[in-house]
C-alpha cells in the first residue's frame, strides 16, 4: 500500500481554494470553463493523476488545454498510461474532488485511490505491482495564456502526491498522448518524445507512398491551424513531408486569436472559408484543425454558397468513409485476417451510414457523442475501430490481436503490410489532426483523387447544428446514444412533433453539451432551407421547456 502523506497534501490544497459559486463537472473530454475559475480543479486533478499512476505503478499525463473553445477558456484532459482518457468509470469521483470544500476529505480520497483503498464504480480498485522506476506524470499545454497558471497548479498537485513532473512543454493533445503511451512502453525517461511521434506517423505516411505520383502535379495543401499549437506541430514536420511531395502552406498560425473565425469546429459547424483562405482556386485542398490539433475536417472552396466563402466540406463522416473505402479495398486482396470495422456517433449524417453499411458492407454501431464513448466501443466492438466525429475527431484503432497477425502475416502478404503501415501513420491513442492529414492524403494519392472526387462518394443530406443557452444544461438527460431526451418530462414528445412537420426522411435531436454551458441542437431534412427550420424549431422547443437565455430561435 502506497503511504501518502495527507497533512502535506491538505496543505496543499488550502492553496488552492474552489471559487465558491463554481461547481465544476467532468464532462465529454475533462474539465473545461473559464480559464479564471479553473485554478483548484486543475490542482486537484494533478493529485488523481498522480494518485491514479500510484495505483497503476505506470506513468500517466495531463494535458491543459480548452480544444476549440475561446481563448479565455481553458481545461483539463487526464491520460491514462496506454494513452486513453479517464475511465468513465472515475469521473464521477473527479468531479467530487473538484467540487469539494474540505481539503482533509480532498487528501482522504486521493490517499485512498493511491493505496487502492477507494470504492469507484461500485468496485474496490486494485493496484499493479510496485515499479522499479519513479513515476512521473507528464505535463502539456497549447498557446492559451493562462496556460502558465494552471500548469503550476497541475505540478503542484503532483508533486504533493510526492510524484515527479515531466513538463513536455509546448504540445498537441495527441502529442502529450503519444508520450504517455511511450514512456510507459520503454523510451527513455525524461528525453522528449517527439521524435518518435513524428518518426512513427510520419515514417508510416511515406512508406505508405513511396513510390506513389504526387497529388495533382504536387499542389500544396493548406492548413488552417486555427492559431494554436497546431502552427508549431505543422511547422515541425512540413519540410519533411514537402520531400515525401507532401506541400504544406500554413495559414492562422498565430497572428489572430485562437479559434477565432478559424479551426475546424468553425469551419464544420458554420460552413465557411476560415480567416486567410479567400481567393484560392476551388480545387485546392484544404484542411482545418482545431486548437489544439485533435480534429480535422478537409474542405474546398465553394464559390456558389454563401456569398463565396462556402465551402464543399469533408467532415469527420467523409474522413471516415475514405478510411473505410480503403481498408475494405485492401480487405480485398491477400490479407489472410478477418475484421470487423467502423463505428459513428448520433451526429453521423444518415447518408454516411447508408454509404458505409449498404455500399461497403461494414457494421456499424452508434454510441453516444465524444470520443470517450467512440474509444471505447471501437475497443471493445471491433477489431478495427475506424471512428470519428461529425467535427473531425477521431482515429483508426487497430487491436493489439490483430496487430500481431497483421505483423506475422506482413512477410507474406502485401494487404497485412499496408495495414501495419495505416497504423503506425495515424495515432493509436487518441484522435489526431496531423495523423487525420496523413491517412487522407496517403488514400487520395494512393488512388490520384481530387477532393471533389471524394467528396462525390455520397451526397451528405444537408443538416444544421445549432447551439443555445438554457438556465441549467444538465437537467436535460438523454438515452439511445443521445438521439432521445428523457428529461424534462414531454420536451422529446414535442421534438418529435416538430419533425413531423417536415418531410419524411427529416431528423432532429437535443443533447446537453459535455464541453460548454450549452444545448447542441442537430437537425437533418430534404433540403437546407428545411434543416435550418427544423433546426430553429427544435430550438425553440428547447428554449420553451429548459428555461432558455437570452434571444429565443
């Protein structure tokens, strides 16, 4: 059992009081508001990272980072020693630690965790045997100003729970994930892990390609890096991917605020040009990422919508689509391995599921929205997950069985190599936009396609996501993956109203968000003018039966 001593950590935390209307709660992706009220949760989830790397005997991560949201905003996502995020399971202890007042019952349950003593999910958690090596939690952080506040406050719970820090500095989400997974797979202690991130992806991309003709007479692609961290990830590896006849122009790579008329939720949910993309010709390809560098959606201009800053968009449906293209047509050849594959969220478009489960063949299963609930079923369900997000977020997973048969059966079999080569080019722990970019343009070079010529394996039905404001989000409860309100008592009753007004074929859902004090709407019709009403209208119904603020739809 692991000895914490609670009277230093109690101490500690008196140094870190919890503001005291904030009531924090772990949502989609850790904790995420207003970078200003942040200081205490962010100390209190470095003691359970470092009391979570006690009982596991394995080195974990935290990454401080608010993804697509403002500037002003900031967060925290946990990593666990394999690379994966919290477990579901504890976050309901993650958010009592965040919301408690006592600092001596805030040292009782991380010294509990550590010594595997606390009750979580109705189970005891039980420890690893102990390591010969000192545990460390790695520490990361993007470009938003309040980073260097909570990155203190981070190493000081760590370091009360009498852990070292690996401040890795300046980094992409998927980074700070890759080096988790790392060091807990033998690389050196406190050297940096980068290198390896970007041998690894990058060494997968340009085997994927040798020996492949550049993509329209090697023409650039440009990268929106939504003036994050993005710019510094992109700027690394661009003059190595410009000799694999990768071109890259970089765009918002700080000049302007972070997320700001730019990155891919902007781009995804407004369907725009972002900032700096006006005048480029409507064949050139185009990328976003978000703030910190795990989505992307590709897109190219469009010159008849939206007074010509539309765009033809490639969301995380398409990205999705291509990758499930690509593996069944490898699928096809000699591999000598059966698979099951794909997996959505209730926000995939109706026409990406029909592609993927009428035209390719392949199972689908739907879960709830976040990359949480997407991670673990593409482990748990197949043997390979390819997931993702309408917004871009999501991976290709490969499980460890199938792994080893791909890497016995590679010597002989052309399919089993180029699948081993697609695991190693896109991130095997978390969403990742750079991996995202190299799997799509391996694909389209491997098959010499345009964007328009992805785009054209199916036509998306056109939709509408909206988001408004009510007094409490959270009183809003869902089930069936989230397409379902169950609370407030008739708000489903009415949405389903509201869709019956519109043609067959129309859908819509409400979901409380998991990373902003809001209320997501989506909606799905014939056209875009019915989407957009449908949209309104199921907004409105919100608005109505959750005490909505501000300006009704």
């Amino acid at each position: 059992m692991s000895q914490i001593d609670t009277k230093r950590v109690a101490a500690a935390s008196r140094s870190y009081p919890k503001p005291a209307t904030f009531s924090p709660s772990y949502g989609t992706a850790g904790f995420r508001d207003n970078a200003s009220l942040l200081a205490s949760t962010v100390f209190r989830c470095g003691l359970l990272t470092a009391a979570r790397s006690i009982l596991q005997q394995q080195h974990c991560g935290m990454m401080i980072t608010a993804s697509h949201n403002p500037v002003d905003d900031n967060g925290v996502k946990l990593v666990e020693p394999g690379g994966e995020m919290l477990p579901q399971t504890w976050e309901a202890l993650a958010t009592e630690l965040a919301q408690s007042t006592d600092d001596e019952h805030i040292a009782k349950i991380v010294s509990d965790v550590a010594g595997g003593l606390a009750v979580v999910g109705g189970e005891k958690c039980a420890g690893d045997a102990r390591s010969e090596t000192p545990l460390t939690v790695l520490v990361g952080y993007d470009t938003r100003p309040s980073a260097a506040e909570l990155v203190a406050a981070a190493c000081a719970g760590i370091e009360a729970m009498g852990l070292k820090v690996n401040n890795c500095g300046l980094v992409t989400t998927p980074q700070l994930h890759f080096s988790v997974h790392a060091r807990n797979g033998g690389s050196d202690g406190e050297a940096s892990f980068l290198p390896k991130y970007f041998d690894t992806l990058v060494g997968g991309y340009e085997k994927l390609v040798e020996g492949k003709p550049p993509l329209q007479g090697n023409a650039p692609l440009h990268v929106d890096c939504a003036n994050g961290v993005g710019a510094q990830l992109m700027k690394d590896c661009k003059e190595r991917l410009a000799a694999a006849h990768l071109p890259m122009v970089l765009h918002n790579t700080g000049e302007g605020r972070l997320n700001h008329l730019s990155g891919a939720d902007f781009v995804q949910k407004d369907k725009v040009l972002p900032s700096g993309f006006d005048g480029l010709p409507a064949d050139a390809r185009c990328c976003s990422l978000d703030g910190d560098a795990d989505r992307l959606v590709y897109f190219s201009r469009n010159p008849g919508c939206n007074d010509g800053v539309g765009v033809s968009l490639m969301d995380g449906d398409k990205v999705a689509a291509l990758a499930a293209l690509f593996i069944g047509d490898v699928l096809s050849g000699d591999l000598p391995v059966a698979l099951k594959k794909d997996i959505k969220t209730a926000y995939a478009n109706g026409a990406s599921t029909a592609y993927i489960t009428n035209e390719l063949k392949m199972q689908v299963a739907c879960t709830s929205t976040g990359v949480k609930f997407l991670h673990e079923a593409a482990h748990r369900l197949f043997d390979v997950g390819i997931y993702f997000e309408a917004n871009g977020h999501g991976t290709v997973l490969f499980s460890k069985t199938v792994l080893e048969q791909l890497q016995k059966a590679s010597a002989s079999s052309s399919s089993a190599s180029e699948l081993l080569l697609l695991s190693q080019a896109i991130n095997q722990t978390v969403g990742d936009g750079l991996s995202g970019i190299l799997m799509v343009e391996a694909i389209l070079r491997r098959k010499q396609w345009t964007v328009q010529e992805w785009a054209s394996l199916y036509t998306d039905l056109p939709s509408r996501m909206t988001k408004l404001q009510v007094a409490n989000r959270n009183a809003i409860t869902t089930t069936d993956a989230e397409r379902k309100c169950l609370e407030p008592r008739g708000m489903q009753d009415a949405i389903d109203k509201a869709v019956s007004d519109f043609p067959p074929g129309s859908r819509a859902f409400a979901r409380p968000s998991g990373t902003e004090d809001a209320v997501r709407v989506y909606a799905e019709a014939p056209t875009q003018e019915q989407a957009d009403a449908l949209a309104d209208a199921v907004g409105r119904v919100v608005y109505d039966m959750a005490e909505g603020v501000g300006p009704r739809p």
